[in-house]
C-alpha cells in the first residue's frame, strides 16, 4: 500500500552533495548529506579541479544510505531529479570516461583564446560593445584551455558536458540534460533552449563542435529511468525516472518560490545572486542571457556577483585567523562569530566602501575589486562589514538592471543561501534594497525547488503556481529601516554607482601591465 507521494531530489553544491525526500507539503521526509573532502585541488595557484567520479562516488554513498534507512518509504518515491552547480565541464572519451579532472567554475585560470572567430562577427561584436564580453567568454571557456594547454587530450574528447549531464549519464545511461542544467560556457541558445546551430555566431565563441555536446531534454520532461545496475548497487527502485529539472540557482529561485516578475531570490552562496523570472525572455544585462528556469515556461534573469560570499572565508583566511580555531573549538561556522562584529560598526562603515569584483562578470569583464575610503578611524571590522554591504549594493545594481530590462518593479525579495542565516546580514541586505526580505521554511531551497519541479512535471500538482503554494512557506521577514535604508541610497547612489565607472581606466591600466 502507497503512502503520499515522494520525489527524490540529487543537489550537488560546490562544497557538498546532498539527497532528499520531500513531499507534496514541501517537508524534508529524509535528508543526507556528504561534505567534499578535498572540495578541490589545486596543482598551481588559483586552480580549482576535482574528479567526476569523486562526486558520483559521494553520491553512491548518499543514495545507499537512503534506501538503508528508509526502506518502507522507497516505493513511494514517484521521480527524482539532478540539480548542481553550474559551468563545470566533464570531458569524455568515446567510452564516456573522463579523460582528466573537471576545471571547476571556481578556477581561475585563463586561456589565450587563440582560435581565430571570423572577421565578419569580430567587426559585429565590435559595432555593437560586445567584443570585451567575448574576449573574456572566450578566455573563461576551458575548452579553450585545453585545446592550447593539453592538445593530445583534446584530440581525445568525444563530448563536453556539464557535471550534471554526466551524473545523469551515471544514473540512466542517457547522456542529456536540462537547458537549465547547461547554464555556462557552452554554446546554447537559451532564448530558444537548443544548441546554436554549427558556426553560428554567439556559438562559435567558445569553440565546442555540436559532435560533443549532450542531448537536451526540456524542462519537465523525463531524461531517462534509473538502470537496474545503480538501482541494484544503491538499492534503489527500478525504472525511477529521472526528471529534467536546472541548475542550483535556477532551483533555488523556483524553491523561494519566486515565479513571477514582481518577486526577486537572493542567493547568498559561494557566488552570490539576484533572480527574477519572467515567462518573457529578457537580457537581465547587456549581453547577458536569461536562462531556462527549471520550470517550463519560465527564464531566470540571473546576475551573479562571482566570488560572493566566498570573500567571508577570504576576509576570515586573512584577516582574523585567529577565529578560525575559536570557530573551531566552539563547532561554529567562522561567519556566525563574525557575525557579532557588524552590530559594532554603524551603517555605511563609516565611509568605507568595497566594490566586489574579486573575480570577473560577463557585463564587466575588466572590473577589479575595490575598497576605498580608508581613514584612522577604520579597523577590520569595518571592512568585514563593508563587504556584505558592498554584495549588497551590487546585487542592487543587478536587480535595477533586471527592471529596466522587464520594465517591472520588484516588490518583494526572498532570500537563502548560507548567508541568509544571519539575521543582521538579511537586515543589512533589506536596508540597502529598501524591501521586505523573507526567508522560507528551510535553507535547503535549491533541493525544495528540484523537488517542486519534479511534482510539476509528474502531474501532481497542475500548475507551478498550485506546487508553490503547497510546498513553500515564509518564516522570518525583515522589514527596511527608513533610516538605514535613506543613508543607503545616499551612499548607493551617489558614490557606489560612481565608483566603477571611475576605477575602469585603472582596472584596464592593471590587466594591460599584468596581462590578464
């Protein structure tokens, strides 16, 4: 006899893997997750790579603990999805194995970019200010890398796929994923939800033939059933499907809950990000595309602030190690210690304020990062605090680019991420925006919004809207302090907004001397 439907939901974050059961009231009925140790490997400075295998291995572990400990609730499971993070290339051989570890979205490196495109769409990209966002496309597309850095492996590859197809590769037999799911450096069309056509001119920019890349499967619809083997090694119902859903923040929007144009999601990750969807598509930035949502229907206008939160541990690494152990004697994430320093310092940090381009952004390929208005009276508290107001602002700034592109207001945010546990970070982000920020029912909402979708998808629910409604809950809301938020503006419009356009000159001064 059945019990109420579950789905099973397989979200891999950049520092963890977790698998969930979820019901139709968007409860967690089980959850396990396994930290990644290492989460990377660095073989020189600012590289960033991991094994496939190793992510698949962690999952194997997740999965048999699963079907273990919640052996009467295995055949109520009705689906299960895949959603990771994004722009994180696996390169196969004709055997579909791994033909060397995956350069991770974290890494830094830079390839020349030494493939010739065609003088025709060189002048064009040129006409229309796109050719400095190719450039860096081009120069943050591995397969570049790999061609100039390792041509003998290159002639080796068979298909270039995201971590996520080759996990579902892993799971089926079926090398496809969602749209969403192939959010990065690869030549899709996301206002279409297909691959350009071979030579088109946007495609050729990260010079990957179509021969390589995976199937895609649209959004709601089944990529393939669990084979018997990992249904067997993992003790797993047989023929489960899996669900064609998207990638980490594209989940995450749809488990905030945010289907419409008038409500923003806040993601406070390892990158840090502001979404919007929008059943319209619209470019949230120059040159900028919006990505499929993980819902049918639907496109994320995304713009991600790149080493997001990533600059706490950064802050924490450099310039209070000392907490480190105290975090560590006291079982404490390093952020909730710090936490207590930005009630010591007053709103604007006392004139101290960072722009966070610690690594680069499609619709500023050449911008550095910046702290400026240092005086005696500044310690390392106040740049602590700068840096989350710094996010902030410049989420601001992507979120008012995402209203001049759909020419609607947001009314409202919601917010998650491992950031978003911090009452007085939410508090500071919902001054700086001068908007109510809710958070939901729980801080796993990248696998509550894998989970909604796949209810979507098998009919359990009629609308995304109807699963929404059943599934996501508001819990703590903080409202804008009209003080704080009026200093804010004052600060964000009349400094913030001017400092880029300023340090440019020198940002391009800096990568010209240090050719980058």
């Amino acid at each position: 006899m059945k019990n109420e439907p579950l789905v099973l939901t397989l979200d891999f974050g950049t520092q963890s893997v977790r698998a969930a059961l979820f019901n139709k009231r968007g409860d967690i009925v089980y959850l396990t997750k396994k930290c990644y140790c290492p989460i990377y490997f660095s073989n020189k400075k600012g590289y960033a790579e991991q094994n496939a295998d190793f992510y698949w291995d962690n999952l194997v572990e997740c999965l048999k603990e699963i079907s273990v400990t919640n052996k009467e609730l295995l055949n109520d499971i009705t689906a299960m999805t895949v959603t990771s993070f994004r722009d994180s290339a696996v390169l196969l051989d004709k055997d579909k194995k791994p033909l060397r570890p995956i350069i991770l979205w974290l890494d830094q490196r830079l390839a020349e970019a030494r493939e010739k495109i065609p003088g025709i769409h060189k002048f064009l990209f040129k006409l229309v200010g796109m050719y400095d966002t190719v450039v860096m496309n081009r120069t943050r597309t591995m397969a570049h890398w790999v061609k100039e850095n390792e041509p003998e492996l290159w002639a080796k590859v068979d298909k270039y796929v995201n971590i996520s197809t080759y996990i579902n590769y892993k799971l089926t037999g079926e090398l496809a994923d969602s749209p969403g799911g192939l959010t990065g450096h690869y030549p899709l069309n996301y206002k279409k939800r297909e691959w350009y056509k071979e030579g088109a001119m946007k495609g050729r920019i990260f010079g990957i033939p179509n021969r390589m890349l995976p199937k895609v499967v649209p959004v709601g619809e089944v990529i393939g059933v669990l084979s018997d083997e990992v249904a067997e090694m993992c003790g797993l119902p047989k023929g489960l499907k899996l669900i064609s859903t998207g990638s980490d923040k594209g989940c995450e929007t749809i488990g905030l809950g945010c289907l419409t144009p008038d409500i923003g999601a806040i993601s406070y990750g390892t990158a840090c990000t502001i979404e919007v969807s929008n059943p319209r598509y619209h470019e949230p930035e120059p040159f900028l595309p919006a990505y499929a949502a993980a819902v049918p229907n639907l496109y994320n206008m995304d713009v991600q602030i790149y080493r997001g939160f990533w600059m706490l541990k950064w802050f924490a690494s450099e310039f209070a190690s000392e907490l480190e152990q105290e975090a560590k004697t006291k079982n404490l994430p390093i952020e909730e210690i710090l936490d207590g320093w930005l009630n010591d310092v007053t709103p604007g940090s006392d004139g101290l304020l960072l722009q966070p381009y610690w690594g680069p952004g499609l619709a500023r390929p050449l911008a550095k990062g910046a702290i400026v208005g240092f005086s005696n009276i500044h310690t390392r508290k106040h740049i602590y605090r700068a840096i989350v107001e710094g996010i902030a602002f410049a989420l601001r700034e992507g979120l008012e680019s995402i209203e001049k592109s759909q020419k609607q207001k947001v009314k409202s945010l919601r917010i998650s991420g491992g950031g978003s546990l911090s009452d007085e970070i939410c508090q500071i982000t919902a001054d700086i925006f001068g908007l109510e920020i809710s958070r939901v029912q729980t801080i796993e909402s990248t696998s509550l919004g894998a989970a909604i979708a796949t209810f979507v998808a098998v009919k359990e629910f009629d609308s995304a809207a109807e699963a929404v409604k059943n599934m996501t809950k508001t819990s703590t809301t903080f409202k804008p302090n009209p003080e704080n938020h009026k200093l804010y503006n004052h600060i964000y419009r009349d400094v913030y907004l001017k400092t880029y356009p300023r340090l440019k000159p020198l940002d391009v001064a800096i990568n010209g001397i240090f050719k980058r």
